[in-house]
C-alpha cells in the first residue's frame, strides 16, 4: 500500500509539473496590428486619396473587426464614416475583399444581398502579414472603385511594417 501511495504520489507530481508545458504546446504565435501600424497604413492610404484630390473616410480595424483608427478628410460626407467601418469589418469577417461580394451581386447573385454582416461594396481589403491576416482597411467617399484604389495603397503598406 505505501507502495501504490508512493507511485500515485509520483504520477500527480509528474502531470502536475506537465500541465504548463501541455497547455503553451496549445497556444499559437499571432501577429496583432498596432496602433502604430494603422496609423502607417493609413497615411499611406490618405496619400494616394490626396495625390488624386480625393476626400475619403479612412478606417482600420483589427483582427476582431474592432475599430482601430479612424480618419476623415476634411470636406468628407459624414455618411462615408459608418460606410468605410463597415467594409473594413465585412473585408475582416468574411476574409476577402468587398470587391467579390459586390462583382457577385453585379453577376446575378442577388441573394448575397442578405448576407448579414457584409457590406457589398468596393474599398475594403484584408490587412495580412507574414500569412496572418491581422486587421482590414475599408474606405469611402469616393466612387467604390477609387475606394478600392485608395484601400490597396494602405494594404500595400503592410509589406513595409515589422
């Protein structure tokens, strides 16, 4: 009988001492898009809009689809605010650019109409780094395809950050 309270005693020890190095074998290395960076991407986005004279809502959200950064252009509809949020969180959520749900709908899809949660409009892309998608950028104001044009140069962005 001490024999088996030894042993036991021995076993409880053994998982005792495993159990930290069981539960960091389950978590995962992640990316996570900073304040900073957002900032970057989008002055990199505020650049292209103003190199072709075009106000613009800029937004940026993180992996979660929570708004990271906003900015508005002077002289910006404050109708694009919640417009730019949203397809930043629809190019999140969804993992694509809205450009696809949009081009769908275009095609004859029409029951992505009532996808809920997706805004079906060009001008929100997915932020990713290193294979990790780490935010998204969405952005109107303008006509979807300059949205596009103006949310490509912020994701483009990413390629220069660490």
């Amino acid at each position: 009988m001490p024999r088996l309270l030894t042993f036991a005693s021995a076993l409880m020890l053994c998982l005792f001492l495993a159990a930290p190095f069981t539960a960091a074998a389950q978590l995962a290395d992640k990316k996570a898009l900073t304040l900073e960076a957002a900032k970057k991407i989008a002055a990199a986005a505020e650049a292209e809009a103003a190199k072709n004279k075009w106000n613009v809502v800029i937004a940026i959200v993180d992996d979660g689809g929570h708004l990271i950064y906003l900015q508005r252009m002077d002289g910006t509809q404050t109708g694009s605010v919640d417009v730019a949020i949203k397809k930043a969180q629809t190019a999140m959520s969804f993992r694509r650019p809205t450009k696809v749900f949009e081009e769908a709908i275009a095609g004859g899809r029409n029951a992505l109409i009532a996808l809920h949660g997706a805004l079906p409009l060009e001008g929100g892309l997915p932020l990713t780094s290193g294979g990790q998608q780490i935010g998204a950028i969405g952005v109107s104001g303008v006509k979807s395809t300059e949205d596009g044009q103006i949310a490509k140069a912020g994701a483009d962005a990413v390629g220069g950050l660490n």
